[in-house]
C-alpha cells in the first residue's frame, strides 16, 4: 500500500483515495421534473456548453473561450478559474455529470421522502420506519424546533458498519490500516477482527453496568482503540462524547461535568512528535476538577500506549484506573446488539460556541448513519477498491463522519494514523478531499498541483459539526471544479443567502448562509439545552437553519464560503469561542481584560488574535506574552493559541460598555481605512493608542 504526503497545511482534514482505475457503473434512478434549480445550477451548465470539450485537442489541456485546464493535462495557474474532469475519470465516477447529478437532485428536493427511503434501504433494519419519513419544523414561532427521519425504524450503525460486512463475505477485507508515530509498528484489523475487538469491549461495557443511554468519554489519540471505542458504545445503544486528546483538563472536566459519563477511557500517554503527553494525568486534573461540581466517574479505562509510555512510569489510583490490555481481553468475541430507533442518541459531540459554555451537538441514529455513508460515497467518489485516508482526529466530527462511520458503513479499507505521514510517493492518489476551512484559491491550488500531481480532483467541502456531512461539496467527476469554491449542493440540501433582514437573495449575491428544509444527518438539540439550540441556530432568520457562516455566491451560481459571522474562530477546522480565550486570558493574574478576534491565516484558515489589557502598574514583556500564550494552551489546548498578542491600553467600548469587535477586527487585520464609524465610542482616542501599538 502506498501513502499520501500529508499536507503541512493544518485543516480540520484531509481525505486521500488511492486506488487502481476501476470502472463502477453510476446508479439508476428515477428521472422527476423539478420546478426550479439549485440557484445558479443553470448557469453552471451553460458553462459546460460554452466550454465543451469535445472540439479541443486533450494533448493541451487548456480550453479556449474560458481560463481552464483539464484534469492531469496541465498545471493549474493564477490565471485559470476553472478545472475539468477529464472524460476518463468523468465515465469511471459515480456521478459521471453536471446532468446526472441535477436529475439526483431534483429528486431529493422535489421528493425527500421517496430519495431518502431508497438509500436508507440499502442498510439494515431489524424494523422499518413508519410515515411520514421525515418531520421537521423550522419556525420556531410555530412551535417548538425538531427534525426527525425514520421514526420507528429499528437499527444498530455498529451492526451496519460491521456485522453487515462480516455477513457479506468481507470478514477478511481490511477494515483499518494503522499508522503510528514511530514508523515500523504499523497494524491493521480485518472487518472480522475489528468486529471482535468491539465486541470484547462491549461486553466490558455491559458488566460495568454502561446501558442504552448512558454517556461514555473518550479521551484517546488516533489509535485504533478510538473507533473501536466508538464502535462499543454504538453497539450497546450508549452515547459516546469524544474529546480530542489535545483538550487541556478543564476543557475536558466541562464536558465530563455536562455529558455525566459512566466510563471515561483514555490512554497512559502519546507520542506528539519527540513529545510525550501523559494523557492519564490530564484525566486524573480533570476528574478532579468535575469532582467539585458534584460529578464523580468511578471508572478510567485506560489503555497503555507501549511506545509512548510503560506501565511502571504511569501515574496511577488504585480502585479507579483499570488497564484495558487487562480485562479487555478477557471478554467473549461475540455481543448482542442493542437495537435503537432511528430517533435515539448516537453520540454527543462538543463543538465551541460563543459563550464560555461548549455546545453538546447531539447526533440521533438513522439518519446520521443514512447521510455520512450518502455524503462519503458521493462527495468522495468512493469505490470498494479504494484505500481511502483521512486525516482527521475522531476528536472532530471529521473524525467520526469520515473515519469511522462513513467509510465503514460503505465497507472501506480507511487508514488512521498517530502522526505525520511525509515519505511515500504520491502516484496512487485519485480524489483529494478538504474540510474545515474554505480554501483560498492559491492553496487550491498548491493542493492541486503538488499534491495532486495535477491529476486529483479536490472535494473542497463544506458543513459543520451539526450537519454531520458535506453540504456544499464538488462531485469529483460531475462538474467543473472553481479553486476556493465549495460549487454546489449535497442532494437534498437547500442553501439560501439571506441579507440581514432574513429574506433570500437571488443570483449574484454575499449575504448569511441558511439552510431551508431539514436534511437526515441534521444534529437534533443541544445536550440538555433545547432552548440554546432553537435561540443559536434557528431565531437568527425564522424559517431557516443559520450556520452562523458568510457566503457569496457568484455569477455563476457557485458558492464560496467567507468564514464566521458570529464570535467563533475557526482553527484548522476546530471552532473555538472567543470567549472561552478570553476567560482563560482573564483567568491569568497580570491580564485585566481581554478581547479575541479572528485574522486571516495562510495555513490554518483563522488564526487568533488577542487584545490585552494588563493589571495597572505591570508592564508589557516578551516574557509575559509567552506566559499568557501558555495559560491559554493549558486550560483550553495547544491549537486555541493567541497567534498574536497585542497590547491594549484600553479596548474600544461604546458609552454602555460594549467592546466594538469591528474595530478590532479591521486593526487585527491592518484594515485601517476601513475603521468606520467611531463616533459612538467612549473614548475614541482608544482606537489610535491601538493602531500605534500594533506591531510591538
């Protein structure tokens, strides 16, 4: 098997497909009027025609008439808007054209429930839903808030992603190649082994009294023992909360105190680099600190990471910590499956928010697993010979959409790995895959050219944490590519642009990205905060589903997304609340106040940009920068470091105490002939103290 160079820059993920040319033919389906396209579709295939192939000599790969080039023909230049399929990847795709995909299309938007109920069938159900197939409200001035799929259907992902293949003749196809960070110890499990593995652990589960609903922790790095973890709870109907292992442990204490879990598992320690982290003692401060508020886990199951840390240097409590290589393994091979309705919870996943509070995105069953195992074959162009990498942390929705459920449900062979793969050739890579951030044309690019040889498609994707799968993503064999563009719909997906006011904007367009009319892999509720959901996501624009997201949408009729409009910062693909930096800002002894904001990052997408404010008689240092710096990467985690710190006298504030975030944004990113309006603040003589302080 050869691996992918993985890129140096740091999305959220990266998927890779490598594979041989195998033909697969593209599926049948009905062919139904619709009464109006996904705005701007038309247009897309207007420039199709206007552009068509079929009378220019392929030895140049450049079309005349427009700036483009032809898949693995020609390098993509500045100069070039467009990039097309060839003919042989577009016979060989699952969705072979811009007109097969509109005739998809408009089946899921004119008929959801018929288009949906087809797919959904191809998975197991031990009962099926009832009707309607899908209910949903989206106003919440009609009611409360809800989306349901498949109520009444009865099913198990586990026994999807598993069992189902094991039944099919697929035991003995690998499931999962394992790549750590020390090379040489590579492992893979087969679909039966894997199987096994979770059942082990189940069982486990079961004795310690783990039933359908509870919530279990998993607090582990990118070995395979994550998605096996996850596989377990998803086998016995538990919730599993995965909490990317570079939280500090009052990130993790937060989400242990609002999750309850009856289990939390972890490791000793992992290997970041030449770095060890001891995991378990991140565990133990965080069990600690939820021990205060009242919630107690009696039970750590903790694996031991061999290379990254030996048992006798583990720091241990007795009657709380269990090895797992030590009861595991002891359990039957073999576990009843716990079967659940489509509307029951599958896993809680903590994504940050605006306030210092975490969100619980709450991810029910059926329809989760009907629309990641959708997205993953169509948005990636999945066929069974493909090996297929991805680069995400399970710690992320990424991670669990796109390494473990959609790729397994699909019957997979997927890679995981510890750390960086940088020696491998790039020959057999077939689609390449983004998520996280938009990215900006020149690194499309890059991506394409170097990466990719020129000859791999890009699904530059875009969804989020709620939606639970691509939403705007290029189908790799369908349509003309625009580098930085996510293109058009997912099926079933129904973006609108909306100004402030709430009404649609057609054609040629920027404005607030919504989502009209619910979609199976929607996210359900906040944990334990119905009412936060309905406030955060749906009274922005009655009506529609606001993913706090702006959008332009060109002339075209493709759509490119221009990153948060609220007050979260998006990282390398993780979403991080500003206030969440700023309290642990605050929380040191020196800082007086804080204000973070989001700047433009060349390789993460958005990196962080604080303003700080020191107690009164402290002066500034390189010593105290580097001290705040490390504040933040203790109580929230390396990745939510201020990129910058800029020293503030004072903050720019109106007369009632609010901080003028616009200001700051347009100084963080030198846009100083932009400032605006200054004349409502207090003291306006702030905002050039500010500027003069901007680059010590």
């Amino acid at each position: 098997m050869e691996a992918a160079t993985a890129l140096s820059a740091a999305h959220d993920a990266l998927a890779f497909q490598l594979s041989p040319a195998v033909a697969r033919p593209s599926a049948s389906y009905s062919r139904i009027c619709c009464r109006r396209l996904p705005v701007g579709i038309g247009k897309a295939n207007q420039i199709l025609k206007n552009a068509s192939r079929s009378t220019q000599p392929s030895s140049t790969g450049k079309i005349t008439g427009v700036n483009a080039v032809v898949l693995g023909e020609a390098l993509a230049s500045e100069d070039d808007e467009l990039v097309f399929p060839n003919d042989d990847f577009s016979r060989q795709a699952l969705v072979p054209s811009l007109e097969k995909y509109l005739e998809m299309y408009k089946w899921s938007v004119e008929d959801p429930a018929g288009f949906w109920s087809g797919i959904a069938s191809q998975f197991y159900w031990k009962q099926k839903w009832g009707q309607p197939v899908f209910s949903e409200n989206f106003d919440f001035r009609k009611g409360n808030i809800k989306i349901e799929w498949f109520r009444g259907g009865i099913t198990n992902i586990c026994y999807n992603c598993l069992d189902r293949n094991v039944e099919s003749g697929n035991g003995d196809k690998i499931a999962i190649y394992w790549e750590p960070n020390d090379p040489g110890s590579q492992d893979s499990l087969t679909y039966s082994q894997l199987l096994q593995s979770v059942c082990q652990l189940a069982n486990y589960l079961k004795d310690k009294g783990v039933k359908k609903g509870d919530a279990v922790v998993i607090y582990l790095p990118m070995i395979m023992e994550l998605p096996i973890a996850m596989l377990a709870c998803a086998r016995i109907g538990a919730l599993h909360s995965v909490v990317f292992a570079g939280f500090s442990a009052e990130s993790l204490a937060q989400r242990i105190v609002d999750s309850k879990p009856k289990i939390v598992i972890t490791c000793n320690a992992v290997n970041r680099g030449s770095k060890v982290i001891t995991l378990i003692d991140i565990v133990d401060a965080a069990l600690i600190e939820s021990a205060k508020t009242g919630i107690s886990v009696d039970l750590c199951l903790t694996y031991e990471n061999k290379s990254a840390m030996k048992r006798e240097s583990t720091k241990w409590q007795e009657g709380r910590d269990v090895w797992w290589q030590d009861v595991v393994p002891k359990y039957p091979t073999t576990c009843e499956v716990e079967w659940v309705d489509a509307e029951d919870p599958l896993f809680l996943l903590y994504t940050s928010g605006s306030t210092g509070k975490p969100k619980g995105v709450l991810h029910t069953t059926g329809g989760y697993m009907v629309y990641t195992a959708t997205t993953f074959k169509y948005a990636f162009d999945y066929k069974p010979s493909d090996i297929y990498w991805c680069t995400a942390d399970c710690g992320w929705i990424t991670g669990h959409s796109y390494v473990t459920y959609g790729p397994l449900l699909n019957g997979a062979t997927v890679v995981i790995f510890e750390g960086y793969v940088t020696r491998y050739p790039r020959k057999s890579l077939r689609v390449l895959a983004s998520a996280g951030e938009p990215i900006n044309p020149s690194t499309w690019r890059w991506l394409f050219n170097v990466v990719g040889d020129s000859r791999c498609p890009i699904s530059d994707t875009w969804w989020q944490t709620e939606t639970g799968g691509c939403m705007i993503t290029p189908l790799p064999g369908a349509w003309p590519q625009k580098p930085g563009s996510a293109t058009f719909p997912f099926f079933g997906i129904q973006p609108v642009i909306v100004n402030e006011k709430g009404a649609e904007i057609e054609g040629e367009c920027s404005g607030y990205l919504c989502v009209k009319s619910s979609w199976p892999g929607a996210f359900r509720t906040l944990y334990g905060d119905h009412e936060r959901y309905e406030t955060t996501y749906f009274k922005p624009f009655p009506g529609y589903y606001f993913s706090g997201d702006g959008c332009r949408r060109d002339k075209d009729g493709y759509y490119w997304l221009t990153g948060r409009v609220d007050d979260v910062i998006n990282v390398s693909g993780r979403r991080i609340g500003t206030e969440e930096v700023e309290s642990a800002l605050v929380s040191h002894p020196q800082c007086a106040e804080a204000a973070v904001v989001g700047i433009e990052h060349e390789v993460k997408g958005q990196g962080v940009y604080a303003f700080v404010t020191l107690v009164e008689g402290v002066s500034y240092s390189e010593e105290l920068r580097k001290s705040l710096i490390l504040t933040v990467r203790n109580k929230i985690g390396a990745f939510a470091a201020p990129d910058k710190i800029h020293w503030a006298p004072d903050l720019p504030k109106t007369r009632s105490g609010k901080i003028m975030r616009r200001i700051l944004r347009k100084i963080a990113s030198r846009q100083l002939h932009e400032l605006g309006d200054t004349s409502t603040l207090a003291d306006p003589n702030v905002v050039e103290q500010l500027i003069a302080l901007a680059d010590r």
